[in-house]
C-alpha cells in the first residue's frame, strides 16, 4: 500500500474515534448571551409595523430597522403593503434596494400609471435614483406584501404629477 493511502486511513480512522467525543461535546454545548453592543437581534414577532407620513390611513405600515429615511446616511425598512393600494408614480434622491419578504408585490417603472409586473417573494428590486416609478399590491390579492427596502436618506421623494393622490386604490 502507498504511503498515501496509508496516511488517509489514519486520518480516517482518527476522525471516526473522534466522532464520539465530538457529538457529547455539542449535544452538551449551550449558547452563551448574545452581547447587543455587538449583535442586535430581532425576532420577526417583536417587529412592530406603524403608519408612516402620507400613505392613506389602512393603505400600508413600516417598521423602521435602521436609521432614518428623513436623515443623512443609511436606513433599513420593512414596509408592508395591504391589498388595493398603489403609490402614484414617483422617484428618489439615491437608488434602493428592495427584496420582497412575503407576498406578491407589483412595480412598474413609469410615470404613468401603466399595468405592472408582479414580483414573488424573494425578489428584488434595484430603483435607481430620480427614474419614475411606482408600486404597490392588488384589491384581489390575498395578503398584504412586505418589503424590505435598503438606501440612503434623505430619500426626498417627488411626484410625477403633483397635482394627483400621492396612493391610489386598484
């Protein structure tokens, strides 16, 4: 037999020996307290949605993550669209980033209300800054989507007909 082959059964034979002492360490093994100076943790049920400025009353909720959309620097939204409600075509100050969490979102790049693509979730989306769009989830779906969207604020947003609702039922 080549030393090669040798030198990988000891090796194999040390794991194996191995593998016992190895499985009472980790059954035994107890996760220590998670430092939140260092790691912030989250669960999805203490996540808490709110209104948020300009939306209709019962149109759509946001859950603030990190940072502020008002304020210079990064932030991180989960906002949650209820069926029947759009926003009208609009754009930004800087690109975002959007990942559908749950639900069917529908987007559009448009300045005319035009119908859109609907987008499962897992899907993202990149909006890039001052392009003409807008978004939202169907009368007839069945549940709202939500959304978390990533930038950078201030988001300054604009319509593209100032003049029209900044939401509009579907």
């Amino acid at each position: 037999m080549d030393p090669v082959s040798i030198e990988r059964r000891l090796l194999l034979r040390r794991l194996l020996l191995a593998a016992p002492v190895l499985s009472a360490l980790i059954k035994n093994a107890v996760a220590g307290e998670i430092n939140s100076r260092e790691t912030f943790v989250l669960q999805p049920n203490a996540i808490r949605f709110g209104p948020w400025h300009g939306p209709p009353p019962g149109s759509s909720e946001m859950a603030m993550l990190y940072g502020n959309l008002n304020a210079a620097g990064p932030y991180l939204v989960l906002m949650k669209w209820n069926p029947g409600w759009f926003s009208a075509p609009h754009d930004y100050r800087t690109d975002r980033i959007c990942v559908v969490v749950s639900g069917t979102w529908w987007v559009n790049s448009s300045a005319s209300f035009t119908p859109p693509q609907s987008l499962p979730a897992g899907g993202y989306v990149l909006r890039h800054a001052r392009t003409w769009h807008y978004d939202g989830v169907p009368a007839d779906a069945k549940a709202p989507a939500e959304i978390a969207v990533f930038g950078v604020g201030p988001v300054d947003i604009r319509l593209a007909d100032p003049a029209r609702p900044s939401w509009r039922r579907v």
